[in-house]
C-alpha cells in the first residue's frame, strides 16, 4: 500500500474505530461528504476544494436543484493530468468534463445496510473498485461516501478487519498493474503504445522547455516488413516486433528515455536532454543492434536479414514550435533513409543544429 493510500486511509479508521457500528448499521451512520456544485461552474472551484480536503472523494453535479450526475476525484485528476487537461477543463464548465468522464456510479438509499452497500460495491469492476458511492437522502439531497471508509465500516462489523483491508488491496494492486498495462503499454510489443508516447512527448517537451534543453526523436521503421508477414505469417510477424522492441529497449539505457511502438512496424524513442549528436549515436547503435540479432528475411529488398531505417530530429523546445513538429521532422528523416535504399540513419537539422 502507498504512503498516500496509508494517509489516507488512516483518519478513515481513527474515525470509524470511535463509532459502535452494528451489524445493521446503515450507510446513514458514516461520515458523507456535503461537496454539491451547479454543473455550470468552472473546474477551477472543484480544484481547489480537492486541493484543500484531500478525503473530498469527488464532486455532486447539480443543475437548478436537480441532480446531474458525479465527478470522481481520482477522475478528474486523471483528465486535468492529460496534455491539454487544465487549459481544457480548468475555466470550463464542468458539464462539459462530466461528458467525459462517464456515468458509471453507484449509488443507495442512506437507509441501506453497510454489509450490503459493501458487497455490492465490491462485485463492480476493477477500474470502478476505488470510484466513491453516492447516498441518496429524502428529498433531493446526495452526498459521498469513500469507499475505502465504507470498507473498513464493513471490517468492524464483521470483527474481519485485517483480512478483509488485505484482500481489498491486494486486489486493487492487481487492478492496477493490469490498468497500467492496458494503458500504458502495446499489447503485442509490451513497450510503450502510441497513447502514452503521445503524454509523455509533450510531458518532456515543455519540461526540456522550460529546463531549456534538446530534445530528440528517433522515428524506426522495419525494412520490408510487409514483405516478411508475406513470408513468414503474422505470428512470426508479431515474434519479430516483440523482438525489434526488446533490442530497441536494450539500446536505450536511461530512465527518461521511452522506447514505444509507434504504428505498424513503426517504433519511436524520446530521448530527454540529448542533442543531435548523442541522438544519432543511440539511433546507430539500434540499428546495428538489429543487424546483429540476425533475424532471417529472405525476401528483404536489400538483403537476407532484417534491418531498420531511422528518421532522428533535435531541438531544443519552445513556444514558438510545437511537439508535432519534432515529429514531422523525424518522418521526413525517415523517408529519406528509406528512399535512400533503407537500412541507414538520416539526421534532419530541420529545426536547428544542436
């Protein structure tokens, strides 16, 4: 468990531990957050209200009384975190998130027993598992309820605390590894998908701004790779891509660095704090690395082995230019080291030496 789930969680057991919870205890006998804004409020006030009370668990939707819909704190943080995130949301309404953040909440009655609330918002599914409750009260009154609090409630109850917070967190642990993986990484090459290079991109491109360092892009592509799914079949296919992302990986040794598939057989490696030079090197260094694994192509245009072609850019970023254009300048790279003949490193000085 983090040091912030620990944080968290341990007000939530100081406060229910002082309570004489029953068996029939109902959800009216937890403590539920009262935080209700008019949907058509900017982000900005439910930011700061989560930045003041970290135990805020989300945020009731109203629209003239009447209830709208909840934004979940995990939620809205993960939006605001996506490139673009605050400038999209921040001064908006927060109708406009909450169309983006979907309508897969759970909600009872206050009169609803703990034990019960409890089972039923464990049976939901893993990506759900930490999303808050709401309690519905007569008449048109909702508030929160943590989960986590609403777990420990059902612990006391049935005297199973221990086992059952263990349970509760090693499934969430599992829950988002898998999330991670799904996320985060291509199914087929288990390196970085085209989503997460896409974050990360403009993650390191206003951070390598604002350091005022390079930043530089190596765009790979598999020579001949359609002719070699002719040959050998998609399995082997799959097989070589998994085996070009290993190298790929094995090449680039830092911890900035991020190794993903780009497309196809396309392959993409950011390199933070590298200038041209150093680019060109690691990009060298790939392509022998390729060459030396030896994989067989018999029906390569240029030769009986699999090899690669590579595009690379640099520049050091600013506001004048933006993280696609680094890109563009790597493809163009690229297509003149596959017209070229292929199997070769093209360096694109398009947007400065570095």
């Amino acid at each position: 468990m983090s040091s912030a789930s620990h944080s968290r969680l341990l007000p939530l057991l100081s406060d229910i531990c002082g309570r004489n919870l029953k068996l029939e205890s109902t959800l009216a006998e937890l403590t539920l957050y009262d935080f209700a804004v008019e949907s058509h409020q900017p982000g900005e006030e439910v930011a700061q209200a989560f930045h003041q009370n970290p135990l805020l668990p989300g945020v009731i939707l109203m629209e003239a009384g009447r209830f709208v819909g909840m934004i979940s704190r995990r939620r809205f943080l993960e939006h605001l975190s996506r490139p673009y995130g605050s400038e999209l949301f921040l001064r908006r309404p927060l109708r406009a998130l909450y169309r983006f953040t979907g309508e897969d909440f759970l909600m009872f009655s206050s009169d609803v027993a703990i034990v019960v609330a409890a089972r039923q918002a464990l049976q939901r599914s893993p990506e759900l598992l930490a999303e808050p409750i709401l309690v519905h009260f007569q008449p048109h009154t909702y508030k929160l309820l943590d989960v986590h609090q609403l777990l420990v409630a059902q612990s006391q109850v049935h005297e199973l605390a221990t086992q059952m917070l263990n349970k509760l967190y090693q499934r969430l642990e599992v829950t988002n590894q898998e999330l991670y993986r799904l996320v985060v990484l291509d199914s087929v090459t288990q390196v970085a998908n085209r989503r997460h290079f896409d974050e990360y991109l403009a993650q390191e491109w206003w951070r390598m701004a604002r350091e005022r360092s390079p930043l530089s892009l190596i765009l790979c592509d598999i020579d001949c790779f359609k002719a070699y799914n002719d040959t050998y079949g998609h399995c082997e296919g799959d097989r070589c891509l998994r085996q070009v992302a290993q190298a790929l990986s094995q090449a680039v040794k830092r911890p900035a660095d991020l190794v993903a598939r780009y497309g196809g057989e396309e392959f993409v490696v950011v390199l933070p704090n590298t200038g041209a030079e150093g680019a060109v090197r690691v990009a060298e260094a790939i392509r022998l690395s390729i060459k030396d694994l030896g994989i067989p192509h018999v029906n390569s245009s240029i030769g009986d082995r699999l090899t690669l072609s590579l595009g690379v850019s640099s520049t050091i970023p600013n506001p004048e230019i933006s993280p696609e254009e680094l890109v563009v300048a790597a493809d163009k790279a690229l297509y003149h080291a596959k017209t070229a003949g292929r199997d070769r490193t093209i360096l694109n000085l398009s947007l400065g030496k570095i």
